[in-house]
C-alpha cells in the first residue's frame, strides 16, 4: 500500500511512534493466526489468498459493521472486486489486533484504506 508523505509539521509533533521491534510482533502474531486459520487449505497461505468460501467463513460482520460497508460501498461506489479487498483488508485489520471477529473500527480503518487509495491513485 502506497501512502503519501508525511507532512513536516506531524513529524515535528512529538508524539512517539510504534517501535518497530513492536509492530514485527504483532505482524508476526497476526501471520501466526492466519497460518493457523488456513492450516487445513494448503493453497491459501494468508487473508489475501481468501475465496468466496473462506471469505463467507472468517469475514463475517455483524449488522452494525455490515452496514458500514453498505454505505462504503455506494458512497465510494465500490467494485464487487472492491467489497472483496475491503473485506479481507479488514480480516488482516482484526487479526493484527488479536481479533477474532471484524469489528466496525477494523472495518472503518480498511474502507479509510481504500478510499485512501483511490484518491491517490484514481
């Protein structure tokens, strides 16, 4: 993912960072789980591998963040492709938080992502 240049003034805030060493644990918790959610399909090897099957098993949402993706999707004007990204961005968003279920800030953060992307890059 692509983002676009920190602006001087945030950089000279203050505030401190994540330490890396920290955020290489999480991701590695995070690849951790994945592997052990797909232990059994030896073809998908992380979120991103995900088919419909998979999708419809480990991105389940409840009403309230299914709902936030319904407004995503027709204020973006989002692809089915793009339902799919956004999804499964938002699986990767819960498992780096230790979350079992996609919850509507995972959701928030990957549809933030993708309108993100579609600003920059059209």
């Amino acid at each position: 993912m692509e983002v676009p240049p920190v602006k001087f003034t945030e950089m000279r805030d203050g505030r401190p960072g994540e330490a890396s060493a920290v955020v290489r644990e999480r991701v590695m918790a995070a690849r951790a789980i994945q592997r052990q959610r797909f232990a059994h399909k030896p073809r998908i090897t992380c979120n991103a591998r995900m088919g419909s099957t998979e999708m419809r098993q480990f991105c389940a949402v409840d009403a309230t963040t299914a709902e936030l993706l319904k407004h995503a999707m027709t204020d973006l004007n989002l692809s089915a492709r793009a339902y799919d990204r956004v999804l499964r961005v938002a699986r990767t968003i819960a498992d780096l938080a230790a979350s079992e279920r996609i919850l509507a800030e995972h959701m928030g953060e990957a549809i933030q992502y993708r309108s993100l992307d579609r600003r920059l890059w059209g």
